[in-house]
C-alpha cells in the first residue's frame, strides 16, 4: 500500500524536478501517469495476489489526492521462472513492483531545470515534510546499516503538505530554483552527492546540528533538494513561506569536490567511483 503511494510520488517529484507544469486543483496543468504493474503471477499465491491489491490501492489514493489521471498501463503478471532443483520443483520470483511514468508539459523548454548544482556560493534548501521518511525498504536497510526498531520506521505521506509544495514546483513561482533533486533512493545524503558529480562542485553543510541517520539516509515521500543563487536566497524564503512549503536551509555551493559535515571532509571522487561502479556498496 506504502509503495503504491511511493511510485506515484516519486513519478511526480522526477517530473516536476525538471519543470514541468503542475497543479492539484486545475486540470489545466495537463499532468497525467501511466502506470504497469511488474508482479510475479499472483493467480497462484495469495500473497502476490493481495500485494497486488494493496499496491493498487496505495496507487489510487495518491492520484485522488493530487487529482492526478492515469491515462493508460500495462501489467506484466508472469514474472517467474518456474524449474527444477536436483529433482526438486523450484519458483523464483520478481518483486512486486510498480512502475510509474509521469507526463508533464514544459511550455517554454529555457526554463527547463537540472539536478547539478550551477555556482558557487548557490545556497541549498530542503523542500518538504521532513517526517515523512523511514528505514523500511530503503537501501540503508538492504546494507545492513539499520537494525531493529529503526528497520520499522515507516514514511507517511502528507498529502496536504505535498500539494502546497508540488503546486509550487509546478508553478512559475519557483523561477529562482537554479537546481532541483528528487530525495529518494539512498535519501537525502545521495541526493546530495549526485547534484555534485555533473561539475565537480562540493557541499558545505550548514545546518545547526549534524543530520541524524533516519534525516540523511531516510526514504519516503515529498522531500526535494533544490538550490538558488545567494543573492535570490531571502526572496525565495518568502516564495516558500506565502505558498505553506516545508522548507530547510541545509548547506552551500563550495569549489572543493568534497562533502563537508562538521568537522567531517568526504572526497567526491571516493563517491564517483562507486556510484559510477553501480555496485551498492556500504
């Protein structure tokens, strides 16, 4: 049910994080999602069957509430391999998943954004509710760098909270954002890292205290890293706070390509090689 939610939030942050035209309460914004569900067979499993049920449902509630169509789908319910063992019958099978592409417009392509940071001094702001995230299913969890109770921490999303922030996105409004970054797999600290790599810019993190862990490699809803020039930095303070968006300043543009945290320094290049490797590593 979470992860139905979850496809269709994160379609919507991808399109909107590129500048797409968005709004929740006119269908002028011409926004749609198409939807296909990747299932292994669920005619035979009960499990599968009422995964999928749920999934379905989670789907549904998130495009009623951002009042968003699915225009069309396709549903890929065989996903399994079927043999034998040492004499043995054997099913091995996909995870349930649901993939969720967004179609937005972008009426004048100038003004069309990129995850990368652009100059620095640029100042970053956190955008969203930042409750909404959890261990359950992240990648932290799949390393192995969260135990027990913190693997069943949850995200929720808050819709109402999302619809002020996505209309805000979506609207001409958000025409100082200079960068924008969708937080999701790997959560906020991989956010941050990949907005570093197009030109080998750093981050300086200014926040008060240091990230927690659920804060920084969290997974969840409605969170988005964007960044503007200094001088636009009190102007879009005011933007965020007349439209009601959740909004943090977390750090600033530096030259050195690194990823600075108190009195922490990470290199970049140690991040290069294993995001560009491909191999999830620890």
């Amino acid at each position: 049910y979470l992860m139905g939610q979850m496809a269709v939030d994160e379609a919507i942050r991808n399109a909107l994080a590129v500048g797409a035209e968005f709004s929740s309460s006119s269908p002028e914004a011409l926004f749609a999602l198409v939807d296909n569900f990747c299932w292994p067979d669920p005619t035979d499993s009960s499990e599968f069957a009422a995964a999928l049920v749920r999934a379905a449902y989670g789907m549904k509630r998130a495009c009623d509430e951002f009042r968003i169509p699915l225009i069309s789908g396709k549903d890929s319910m065989k996903n399994d391999l079927r043999a034998e063992k040492n004499g043995q019958k054997m099913r091995l099978s996909i995870l349930p998943t649901l993939l969720m592409t967004a179609l937005g417009r972008i009426q004048d392509l100038s003004l069309a954004r990129t995850a990368d940071w652009k100059t620095v001094g640029d100042v970053i702001f956190l955008l969203g509710p930042q409750e909404s995230v959890g261990f359950a299913g992240s990648i932290a969890g799949e390393l192995g760098l969260v135990h027990g109770e913190e693997m069943n921490s949850r995200p929720r999303p808050d819709y109402e909270v999302a619809r002020r922030l996505y209309d805000f996105l979506g609207s001409s409004r958000s025409g100082l954002i200079r960068s924008a970054h969708d937080c999701a797999e790997g959560g906020l600290g991989v956010a941050l890292v990949e907005s570093c790599f197009a030109r080998g810019l750093g981050v300086h993190w200014e926040k008060p205290v240091l990230p927690s862990r659920l804060e920084f490699w969290g997974e969840g809803f409605h969170r988005l890293l964007v960044s503007c020039a200094a001088q636009d930095e009190g102007r879009l303070r005011e933007e965020l706070a007349r439209a009601g968006v959740p909004a943090l300043k977390v750090g600033v543009v530096t030259r050195e390509p690194e990823l600075v945290i108190g009195a922490n320094r990470f290199s970049l290049e140690r991040f290069w090689r294993v995001w560009s490797s491909g191999k999830v590593s620890s």
